[in-house]
C-alpha cells in the first residue's frame, strides 16, 4: 500500500480514469454539443448533414471506449490480481 491507501493494482489502473475522464472532456462532450446544435438546425430543414454522422461514429467509438476503461478497472478491484 502507497501513503494514500492504495493498492499496488489501483496505482496502476488510476490512469484508465484519467483516460476515461480525458476522452469525455475532450472529444465527447464537444461533440455531443455539435450535435445537438445541428440537430436544431436540420429539425426545421430535414436533411442530416454527413458531419453529423461522421460525429456519430465519433462518439460510439470513443464512448465505447470510455465506456470499457472502468469496467475494467472494477474487474480488477474485484479480482485483485498479484
């Protein structure tokens, strides 16, 4: 255990939270924002812009993605390999 009460596997899979929580500010909060900015703008014209899409797959992607990095961080807070 570290000063902080850590454990030697929490030590190591803090940064999967920090990766997760990077991938929210940066890429998943400002598109989810231009999103909904377009999605007012094509309610009144109906035509979806191909951006739109393109932030679509973005955002499963990189969600996916910040999604996956706790779970695994909570299967290894609760199997605790040496």
């Amino acid at each position: 255990m570290n000063r902080c009460g850590l454990g030697r596997w929490a030590q190591k899979h803090q940064w999967q939270f920090f990766a997760s929580a990077v991938i929210w500010i940066v890429i998943l909060i400002p598109a989810q924002v231009m999103q909904s900015r377009m999605a007012s703008a094509f309610q009144n014209d109906g035509t979806i812009p191909q951006r739109y899409w393109m932030l679509s797959r973005i955002w499963a992607i990189a969600g996916s993605i910040a999604a996956i990095l706790p779970f695994t961080v909570l299967y290894f807070m609760v199997f605790k390999p040496q």
